[in-house]
C-alpha cells in the first residue's frame, strides 16, 4: 500500500554475530544495484495501480462511505497480519517468495474492482491487508539486507547506505503516482460529444472546500457522480494487468538473499518463529523514547490519508471533477519522489531535525489556508501547486520517521519497525474510518491537534539522543565513540 510505507528487519537467527560468522553476502556492487531495482521497479509497477486505486476511493465509491471503509478494514487486516503472519511467512519461504505470495493477494484486491460490492470488496480488502504487511516486511528487509552488504563492500557507513537505497527506492515508489494517476485522468476525463460540463453555481461552490461534508452531496453537484461502468471496467483492467506484471518480475528476476539460500531445513526450525516475536512490538512499549514517538508516527499515516481521502474529495472532485484527482496526485507524487531523494542525501549533512520541522511547518500551512480560503474555480492550478507541496512533507515523514526508527533503536529494530508499522497504519484506519462521517474542518483540526502532539514527543525523543550522544563521546573511549556516533547517532554531525 503506498500510503503503507513501513520497513522490517527480520532477524534470521537468534544466536549474536560474531566475527568469526560470515554471512553470505551478494558478490559484487553491480549485483546489489540489480537487485535494489528490480526490487524498485516491482514496486513501482505494483503501486502504479494499487496508489490510484486507493486515492479514489472516496471520490468514487462515496454511497454509503464503502470505498473508505474498505480501506479502513484493509488496514485493520494490515496490523493483524503484522503481528502473526510476517515473521514466520519470511522465516520459513524468506523474502522473495514473500513478495510473490502478498503481490497475488493484492492483485485479488485490485481485481475486485470490476464488481464493486460490499460482498465483494470486504474479503479482497482483508485478503490485500494480509498481504500487505508481509509485503513491505519482506521488502524492508531485502532493502536493508542490499544496503549492509553494500556498505562493507564500499567501506561506507550503514547509515549512510540504508539512507541512499531508501531515498532510491522511494524515488521509484513514490514516482508511480505519476504513471497510474495519468492513467487514472485520462480514462475518467469526460469524452463523450453529448457530455458537457455545466460549472458549479455560487451557492454549489461554497458546499466544497472547507464546508464540504461528505453525508452532504451538494444536491445537484454533477462532480461528484459516479462515473460510466464502462470507465469503471477500463481501470480495472488496465490497474489489474499492471499487478500482473509486478508478479511475473519478481518471480524471475529478483533474487532470492544469500543468507536464505544457504539456509537449509526450513528457516523456522530455529526460535525464530517462536510467539515471542508476536509480542516483541508490545515489549517495546517499556521504552519511553517508543512511546513519545507513538503520536508522530500516527501522525504519518493520518496525514496521507487526509491528503489522499479528503483534501482530494472536498478540493478536486467535489469543485472540479474526479478526472482532476489523478493531476494533483500526479503533482503530488512527483513533487515526493524528487523530495525523497534529495532529502535521504542532505540529511547525511544537515541532520533529521530541520527536515522533521520543514515537513510539520508545510502541514500547518496548508492546512491554515485550507480553512481560511474559499474556492476559486477558475484556477485549478492553485490546488495543483497545494497538492505537490504537501508531497513534499510526505516525503520527509515517510522516509526520515522510517530512518529515525532505524537509528535509535538498532539494538531492538524488529519490534522498533513493527511498532512502526502498528502506528501508522492506526493514523490510516483512524482516518478512513472517520472520513465519511466527519465535516472536512473537523479532519483538518484533529490533523493539527495531534501533529503539535506528536511534535512534543519527536522533539523529546531527540533531546534524550542528544545527552546520550553526548554521554558516549565523553566517557567512551576513542574507538567506541567513533562507532557510537557513526552508527547510532548519525543525526548529530555537528557533534563537538
């Protein structure tokens, strides 16, 4: 799921590494790369339709809020398989074959589109949010897996590395909002000769924005009618072969890690599929630094859905047309993928902290001018420019919350990345949950209450790195603050 950018890092053994273990690495530089974009390319092929999927729903399946509860529910199958299916599923058939199996459950999801039914919709959402958890589990471990062979092979920080092939990666994912929503825009543009397009009225006009609620209709707003069963069919054709072919490139070109392929008798007869794993993300919780970070990592889910489900419906469907949603989509993801790489080179030099601000500054400000303005419907370029500039801080909240999880809590990552996991995917379900029921203007605050909040806790959670780092400078020896600094506290390179 696009907006479920989480990462996992599934320990293969529980014994501690020691220098006389080797572990089976890929050969060479130019193999690594192949694989990081063949893994790239799936992804972007795979979300290319699953993205546009998604931020239509609540445009185009609005009767009765079903396309955003679906959500909601695929979400809630999202956590649960997080906590019970992702270990063992990777422990026993490793990552690549993990990816093949969640990619078959999403092409269900995507498939179901051409009978749009609750009956229908219910059980492919719980099939896609099975899937997807293991799918960003397995894909998080194969990237981090890549960027630790790549680092000893360079003589380059593990940091460093997992920043450059996440901000790769992410250039690639976050780019198939480009390629689907064109799609998306041209199937759902009007073409028929006898179809024209009446502007709204004045009074029309002031039902959309920030007066827009979505168990109102605006009574004769022709924007916000269905479009065509045909159209309908035509998507979900073309999103459901896309799918397809996600498929058929990871079956034959991704290769399987070697660490799993030198693995013999079923990588579950080790305690790695014991239930203590289960449980491993609730034990995080004892660490205060996890539980101040709880609110901003909601805070990354709730907002893109917030972008992806209301700003869209309340801003582009209900003032322009549902064939605009895929343009500022578009706008959007462009705007992130350039963003999710420039930012994942320039926080080697600058730190996390200025990109955390920068990404919580644009949040406030759109959303100030969002409830302080009224719609202009002759300039539809002015939501376009609203629509790239909010990609650009969710690119930093999804790269850089994900990187500061990495950091602080290298010792525990397992269950640090599968609270991470947990957390949004609540900003996501508390999102669509709500969307159908709730005016826009309530949206937008309850976003506001909890990002100051989440704030408070980031901020925190950084002062208590900084006296740590600090501590392990001072009182370390000269080769122990070294690695300190370099590999847990890579924020600080202003460090005296």
């Amino acid at each position: 799921m696009k907006d479920k950018n989480q990462i996992s890092v599934v320990k293969l053994s529980d014994e501690p590494a020691t220098e006389a273990d080797e572990t089976p690495e890929f050969e060479s530089i130019s193999q690594i790369w192949r694989n990081a974009i063949v893994l790239s390319v799936v992804f972007l092929v795979l979300f290319t339709a699953f993205g546009p999927v998604q931020d239509l729903q609540s445009s185009l399946f609005k009767e009765g809020g079903m396309g955003t509860t679906v959500l909601a529910i695929l979400y809630g199958a999202f956590v649960i398989s997080g906590f019970l299916v992702v270990t063992p599923l990777i422990n026993s058939i490793g990552s690549k074959w993990t990816l093949v199996i969640s990619i078959v459950c999403y092409i269900t999801y995507v498939a179901a589109h051409f009978h749009a039914t609750w009956g229908v919709f219910i059980p492919a959402a719980v099939m896609a949010g099975m899937g997807a958890a293991p799918l960003w589990a397995a894909k998080g471990h194969y990237l981090n897996t890549l960027a630790h062979d790549y680092a000893k092979k360079k003589g380059v920080s593990n940091d460093a590395a997992v920043n450059l092939f996440f901000g790769v990666f992410y250039l690639f994912m976050t780019s198939s909002s480009v390629w689907g929503n064109i799609i998306s825009s041209q199937v759902l543009t009007p073409s028929d000769a006898n179809y024209s397009i009446a502007p709204l009225s004045a009074e029309e006009l002031k039902l959309c924005g920030k007066a827009f609620c979505p168990q109102n209709t605006a009574g004769n707003n022709t924007n916000l009618l269905r479009p065509p069963e045909s159209k309908l069919y035509m998507l979900a054709g073309i999103y459901t072969g896309c799918t397809c072919i996600a498929l058929i490139i990871v079956s034959t070109l991704l290769q399987k890690l070697p660490v799993e392929m030198h693995k013999s008798g079923g990588l579950c007869a080790k305690a790695n599929c014991k239930p203590k794993l289960l449980i491993a993300a609730f034990l995080q919780l004892k660490d205060k630094r996890q539980l101040l970070l709880i609110p901003i990592t909601i805070h990354t889910g709730l907002q893109h859905a917030f972008f992806g489900s209301d700003y869209t419906q309340a801003f582009i469907t209900c003032s322009f047309g549902n064939w605009w949603v895929g343009y500022a989509i578009i706008c959007y993801g462009t705007a992130g993928a350039i963003c999710s790489l420039l930012f994942g080179k320039l926080v080697q030099f600058v730190g996390r902290i200025p990109f955390f601000t920068l990404a919580a500054a644009v949040n406030v400000t759109l959303i100030t001018i969002y409830l302080s303005t009224d719609i202009t419907p002759d300039n539809i370029y002015r939501y376009l420019i609203y629509a790239a500039i909010w990609g650009m801080g969710d690119s930093t909240w999804r790269t850089q919350t994900l990187s500061l999880y990495g950091v602080i809590f290298r010792d525990n990552s397992e269950a640090a990345f599968s609270n991470s996991m947990l957390w949004k995917s609540m900003g996501y379900i508390t999102a669509f949950a709500y969307q159908s029921r709730l005016c826009f203007s309530i949206k937008a605050y309850i976003l506001l209450a909890n990002l100051g909040l989440g704030m408070i806790g980031y901020f925190t959670v950084e002062y208590i790195e900084y006296r740590k780092c600090r501590a392990a400078y001072k009182f370390g020896t000269a080769k122990e603050r070294k690695k300190d600094v370099q590999l847990s506290f890579m924020a600080y390179v202003d460090l005296p």
